[in-house]
C-alpha cells in the first residue's frame, strides 16, 4: 500500500523524525487483524480481533527496525496507523523481512549505524555479550567508514567493542551515562544522514567547465540535505544557474543565430542553448536533441517556483541537467 507508506513518511516528516522517514520509504507497511488465539463462544461474542502494522522491509533495514527503541518503533506504528481507515492502537510494529532485497545508498547506511549504535549501547547495559558480537561490531564499522561521506562527521573512536569496554569501565560506572555517551557519538552522523536524499542521482565525469561543475556539485548537496519545499526549490535555482553558464560556455555569438532572431542575453539559457545545438544539429530531423535542453530547462523553472516541490521533483530536475550537460558536453567535444 504506497499511499499508506506516503501517508506514514508525511507524518513522520511533521515531527521531524527524518531517520524514521529514510528507513520507513524503503519497506512495505500495512495494518492487518491479528485474531486471537482464544475461541469464545461465537453465540453472544466474535473471535476478539486486534489489529497490527507490519512493516515488509528489506535488509539491513529490517534489522535496524528491529534494533529501535521502543518508543521510535511506536511512532512508526503510529504514523502508519494514522492511514488507516480505523487507526488502530497499536504500541509497536510486526518486523518481517524480504529476503530477496536489500536497501542501498543513504537507507543503508543509516541503517548501519542505528544497528551499531544499538549493539554498543546493549554490551554496556547487560545485553550482548561482547565475544559473541565483535566480529560483527568490526566488519560493520569498516562497511560505515567505507561508505560514509567526507563531510558527515563520525567522531566514533572504538574501533572494537573490547576497546570500547574499557572505555567505559574506566569512565561511565551508571548505565544511562553510557546511553547517553553512544548516543551523542552517533548523533551527527545519524542526522546528517538522515537528512540526505535517497533518489539515485547519477554522478557524471567533470565537463571542464568549471562553473558547470561547481554548480552541478552544488545541486547535488542542496538535494542531499533538503528536507522541506524551500530546499527543494532552491534545487531549481541552482539547476537554472548551471544552464546557464553552461550556456554561456558553449554560445558563440559570431557562429551560433538565435532561431528567431532575437539576441539572447547573457542568462538567456533557452535561446542561447538552442542556438548551438540547432548550428550543431540543424534540420528537422534532430529536434528532439534541442528539445532536450529546452525541456530540462523548463523542469529548472517549474521546481524553482513551485510551492508544494517535492524531493522527487527535485531529484528529477537535477537528473534533467545532467542529462543536457553531458549531451552538450559531448556534442562540444565532438566539435
């Protein structure tokens, strides 16, 4: 049920609980009846049936849902619930994994590091014994320093759970100050990561216009860390700004005539654009080239503007620049 889901995400998002957002997106969820397990005489009472959310997700999210405290597993029970036609009232959610999918990108890694946030809080609070799961604490945290981005702060210094025993022994005697300790040590990677888009962006090859690429760059970490429409906007902006110079970069007033006549100004991205692919590839037969850099710059427009901008949206405007980049990109080298 994706309407449910979408449901769920919004009402998460309302209380700016974007790591429950990330990791709900990628999974499954509906509210089903659980009868019990009790016959009662069927004459004067029904079967006494109870309702639950269950949550379809792929690893390692299945594992990170299930490594949540309790009260973060009860706001997702809510806000799916809050779908439904009966909301029912449920304090937790009913975890059951695809076995065939896994998660990727930003939905994993933060599913990484909610796991291991979880694993060194429960070996210093009396859960798991440290033999039994350090092997699994060491190749996790080489997966996490692996696939975490430069400018996400992760000031994690154990790089085993023995290390971190003795860290704890010599310091924090009382349980809820090594909660607390883990807790501020995963913070700013969670949110950070949390915050960050998890559409599939493709990352071209620099052009060696070094204002396409700046802007570019600049497109992709607006999108990574936007979370409401103005953000989203502002990836409009960024992406008109980058036709732009683009265009700038490659209109040659001397070679390239506007179609109809008018001299474009120098942030006249349209005109200037068209001018250069229809000299590069003039006809009727190849319109649909110059309409791809006319129709990514509309998308630019639109997003800009638009007040209810989505992060979907923005994710496809972007993608839409970088199409028109890399096929002016090669239409110029060519040249």
């Amino acid at each position: 049920m994706p309407d449910l889901v979408e449901n769920a995400c919004r009402f998460l998002e309302s209380l700016q609980r974007f790591d429950l957002r990330m990791l709900l997106a990628e999974c499954d969820a509906s509210v089903e009846q659980r009868r019990s397990a009790v016959e009662i005489d069927l004459e004067w009472y029904p079967n006494v049936v109870s309702e639950r959310v269950v949550v379809r997700s792929p690893a390692p999210i299945d594992e990170a849902l299930a490594a949540l405290p309790p009260q973060d597993r009860k706001r997702i029970a809510e806000a799916v619930a809050s779908g439904a036609a009966s909301f029912p009232v449920t304090d937790d959610i009913d975890i059951e994994s695809q076995a065939d999918s896994r998660a990727e990108g930003a939905p994993a890694l933060l599913s990484e590091l909610l796991i291991q946030r979880s694993l060194m809080i429960s070996v210093a609070t009396g859960g798991d014994r440290i033999q039994d799961v350090d092997d699994y604490y060491r190749a996790r945290e080489a997966r996490i320093r692996q696939n975490l981005p430069d400018d996400v702060e992760y000031p994690n210094p154990h790089t085993d759970l023995w290390e971190w025993y003795h860290y704890w022994d010599a310091n924090f005697g009382q349980y809820k100050d090594r909660r607390q300790y883990i807790r501020h040590l995963f913070g700013p990677a969670i949110e950070a990561i949390s915050r960050r888009s998890n559409m599939l962006i493709v990352q071209r090859d620099a052009t060696g216009w070094e204002k396409v690429d700046r802007a570019l760059s600049k497109a992709r970490a607006q999108l990574d860390r936007a979370s409401a429409a103005e953000d989203y906007q502002a990836v409009g902006l960024i992406c008109r700004e980058v036709l732009i110079s683009l265009a700038q970069a490659v209109y040659d007033p001397d070679f390239h005539s506007p179609l109809d006549g008018v001299t474009p100004s120098p942030t006249d991205a349209n005109r200037m654009l068209e001018a250069f692919v229809a000299h590069e590839f003039p006809g009727e037969s190849n319109k649909e080239v110059r309409a791809h850099a006319r129709a990514s710059l509309a998308l630019a427009l639109n997003l800009q503007h638009r007040r209810t901008a989505t992060q979907q949206l923005a994710a496809l405007c972007l993608e839409a620049t970088g199409s028109t980049v890399a096929v002016v990109s090669i239409i110029a080298r060519v040249r």
